[in-house]
C-alpha cells in the first residue's frame, strides 16, 4: 500500500472513531506516519485531560486504524505543543 492511500485510510478510520471521542467533548487529529508503520495522533478537548484516554487510544483508536490499515504496527499520542 502507497503511503498516500495509507494515510487516506488513517484519515478514514479516524473519521469512524471521532463521534465516539466528540460524544464525550473530545477529538483527535493526525500528526504523522512514519515509515508506513507508526501513526501519531493528538487528542484533543475532554480527551486530553480524561483518565482512560490511554485505553481508548489503544482499544479503541488503534484497533480501528488497524481494521483499515493492517500493516500499522502502532498508535501512539502526542502532547499538544
């Protein structure tokens, strides 16, 4: 898979897992990919300061990005700048 339909795919699957984030005052949005493997997301809102988001990103973000893009080995988050 191309890295230009890999991060389409990303984007996808974040659009799929955002009502959820944005039905408790969160959000996220895509910082990077590296290496056709890594995604980096930021969250955003309620999410940053929420005591689960650890597990959300993991079993719900991750999980998600994976179903579209199968070769993404991980998702980490970043802190806002």
């Amino acid at each position: 898979m191309e890295t230009q339909q890999i991060e389409e795919k990303v984007l996808l699957a974040l659009e799929e897992i955002r009502p959820f984030l944005a039905s408790d005052g969160g959000d996220i949005s895509l910082v990077a990919i590296e290496n056709d493997k890594k995604v980096k997301v930021q969250l955003h809102g309620a999410c940053v300061s929420c005591t689960v988001n650890q597990m959300t990103l993991k079993s719900g973000v991750e999980m998600t990005i994976k179903k579209h893009v199968p070769q993404i080995e991980e998702v980490v988050s970043v802190d806002p700048a």
